[in-house]
C-alpha cells in the first residue's frame, strides 16, 4: 500500500499545463473558466482543512489555472448531497469531495460522474471504482501509532478509541494496529478491556468514552491507542482527570499544534504527521489534471487501490511520519509549529528541541 513520494514529482511538473495555465488576457480566463474545481468539506470548522489542506489545494489549482470553488456540509450527510449538486451548478468540472459519510455520498458521486463531471474522494474513501481517491497510507498511520505505543507499553490492558464508524479510515486505521497488536492480543500480553467507534471524531465525545472505559476498568488501562489527535486530547482530558497523564502511552495522527506540544510535554506519546499542505497540493495538481482528462488512472502517479468492498480505485496514497520526543525537530524545521506552541509549558531541558 506504500507509494514513494517521488511517484508524485512528474506530476507537479505536468500539471501546470494541464488547464492552459498561468498568463493573463484571454486564454488564461478561458482556462479558468474551463477548470472550475468545486470542493465539498465535510466540516469546515475543524482546524486542520482550513489551515493547511484548503490553501495548498488553492494554491495547486490557481497556479494550474483553474479556479475554486467551496462549500461546508457541517458534518451533515444530507448536506453534503446537495452541496455537491450546488458545486457543478456553480460550473465545477471537477469535485473534490471530503465524505462526511462514504456510503451516503455515494449516490451523488454517481450522478457526478454520471453527468461528466470527475470526483476525487480526498483524505476519505467513497466506494465508487470511477472515483480518484487521494490519501495518506492509513493502515500505515495505524501500525505507526500502534508501533510507538506498543514499544512503550508491549503488555498489560489496551483501550481503543476509533474514530466515525461511517468513515473507512476508522477500520483502515484498526487494521493497521491489528498488524502491530495482534499476536500479543491473541497470546494473552494485551487484553483489550475497551473499544469504541466515535461520533464525527469528536473529542469530547472521545472523553466520555474513555472516562466510562476508565471505570468500568478501576482505572487499571495501561495504553490508549486513540486514532487522531483531536480524539487524543479527549483522552488524555479523561486520563489527566484519573492522575494518569503521561503515565499511560496514547497515540494520535494529523500533526496538530496541541498534540505536538503534549508530545513534547510527554502525555501523548506519538503524533503520525501527514503533512496536508501535500495532500492538498496533491489533490488540486491532480483535479487541474481530471480536467483536461476525465479519466482518474491517467493522473500523474496512481496506482490501483483494492477497497474493502472490492472496488479497484485508482489512487494516490502518501507516505505519514510518526513523530515522537525524539524527532520532534522535524515539524519544528517544516515550518509546520512553532517553537513556541511546540514548547509551551515544557520544562528545560526535558526535550532537546525545545532547550
């Protein structure tokens, strides 16, 4: 499931012509008009989309001469179905769609693609073979965060927070882990006393269900394997509550600000980072790409993606980072934190990075 980064170079390269890019006058807003790239964001308001995802992506398709377009759905499916019908009479040629529910938007990706406009399910899955699915390796992000927090902790009770029950990176992610966990599990060192999908990722919600799973244990959980980092400060909200932060190994993903710092602080134990600014990039070189050419294996670095339900995608799926005290540098010199977000609140000296 690996795909190198450097599948992906030819591509960038390509895709600047791809709409007749860049220049003024005429034939650079017929261009733009012709490469009208709608985007439906499942929830908006979540930090990360806004922050990074959504302006690499901008960025990838005003330099590849296109023009965006946006809406939010605000976690609601029903939403997001008519948001998508609302992007393509706006004149998207292309819809970038961040599945609220993979199986719900399913019948509004087949009438997209049905009416000749392409779709690219980002970050998400959505079961339909004619769709590009543009990713980070997520049973890779799960073995990542099973892998630091089995090293930490190879034994005793695990607790497992997984995340929206209608998004398949909760089961991607679960696999992942399963590979790293699994023969411990079945031998007897790991007992796995609590496991819970959560609603929409939400992190109180994550909070509740960890403090129910801390009581029905007596407190007695040794790991948390918490599959992204909002979910992960709901956990370690509920540990903290118990007098087990930092004390408990709990694993998260997505690289954001508050959890890169309780890594530093050493309540969260691992923080898989994928870089969004690629995923965006990613996504609009690759919409810019769809509108010259409808055809998804004909983007610059796919590959064939075998989906649970046994549909053949093409795909692009990028490489994540596990990040822990020991190379916390690396997001640091990325540009992704600042030394002082990543540093609030660490004593001197704990970590190297932060002095």
């Amino acid at each position: 499931m690996r795909r190198r980064l450097a599948v992906l170079a030819a591509g960038f390269t390509l895709v600047v012509a791809a709409c007749g890019g860049g220049g003024g006058g005429g034939a650079g807003g017929t261009a733009a008009a012709a490469c009208t790239v709608g985007v439906s964001w499942n929830n908006y308001q979540e930090e990360r989309w806004a922050k990074w995802d959504e302006p690499a992506m901008k960025d990838a398709i005003s330099k590849g001469g296109g023009k965006y377009v946006s809406n939010d759905a605000k976690s609601s499916a029903e939403t997001q179905a008519s948001n998508v019908d609302n992007l393509i009479s706006q004149g998207a040629k292309v819809v970038v769609i961040l599945a609220q529910d993979g199986t719900a938007i399913k019948p509004a990706v087949a009438k997209s693609i049905q009416n000749g406009v392409p779709v690219i399910a980002y970050d998400r899955l959505i079961e339909d073979p004619k769709a590009l699915y543009i990713t980070f390796d997520n049973v890779l992000v799960g073995k990542l965060e099973a892998d630091a927090v089995f090293k930490a902790k190879p034994k005793g009770n695990y607790a497992i927070i997984k995340g929206n029950k209608a998004d398949a990176n909760a089961d991607f992610l679960r696999s992942g882990m399963e590979q790293v966990i699994g023969a411990a599990v079945k031998s007897g060192d790991i007992k796995i006393v609590g496991e819970t999908y959560t609603d929409n990722w939400d992190p109180s919600k994550a909070q509740t269900n960890m403090e129910q799973i801390l009581t029905a244990n007596q407190d007695k959980v040794d790991a948390v394997l918490s599959e992204n980092d909002g979910m992960a400060g709901g956990v370690i909200a509920a540990l903290t509550a118990r007098g087990l932060a930092g004390k408990v190994p709990v694993s998260g993903q997505d690289g954001d600000k508050a959890a890169l710092n309780r890594v530093a602080l050493g309540t969260q134990t691992v923080d898989v980072w994928k870089d969004a600014r690629l995923l965006g990039k990613t996504a609009g070189d690759a919409a810019v790409q769809l509108c010259k050419n409808s055809d998804p294996s004909k983007v610059s670095g796919t590959a064939k993606f075998t989906t649970p339900g046994n549909n053949s995608l093409s795909s692009i799926l990028l490489t994540p980072n596990p990040i822990t005290q020991a190379n916390l540098k690396e997001v640091l010199d990325a540009g992704w934190v600042t030394k002082a977000d990543l540093c609030q609140g660490v004593a001197a000296g704990k970590v190297s990075v932060c002095g």
